[in-house]
C-alpha cells in the first residue's frame, strides 16, 4: 500500500514509476503503460485510439506478471508434493 500511496500522489505517471521498486511487478506495469504513450505512432496504430493503445499494453503486461506468478506457484507445488 505505501507503493499505491506513493505513485499515486506523485505529479505525473514517470514520477510515479520511478517511486516503484526497480523490478517489481509494479514497476513493470507502470513503464509498460508510460512506453505505449511514447510509441503510440504509425498508420495502423493510429487507427487505434490513444487511451485503448494504452489500456491493452497494460494488460499485456499484467497478463504477463500474472502468468509469471502461476508458472512460479506451479513450480512451488511440484517441490512441495515431493518434499519428505
């Protein structure tokens, strides 16, 4: 929660970012959305609109950070089912 404190209250999205732990899950997240802004060019991206451009590269990333976590409990589980 000091995190979520922390980058909301900062004065912009970079600002909030860089409050974020460097590696985080967070902090990923954050940067993902701050780059699609940036590369947000293109004839055919242009076709998107900014905020839906912006909207589906964070939840690429989550899905990312999420997939990484089940991959990480699925291997916890295996070492527990084989643990003594």
């Amino acid at each position: 929660t000091d995190a979520r404190t922390k980058f909301w209250k900062a004065a912009s999205v970079q600002a909030g970012s860089a409050t974020l732990k460097e590696g985080s899950p967070f902090r990923f997240i954050a940067d993902s959305g701050i780059k699609a802004t940036e590369h947000h060019e293109g004839a055919l991206l242009e076709q998107i609109d900014l905020n839906t451009w912006v909207s589906m590269s964070i939840q690429r990333a989550v899905d990312k950070v999420q997939s990484r976590l089940q991959d990480g409990l699925a291997f916890l589980a295996t070492v527990g089912s084989t643990a003594p």
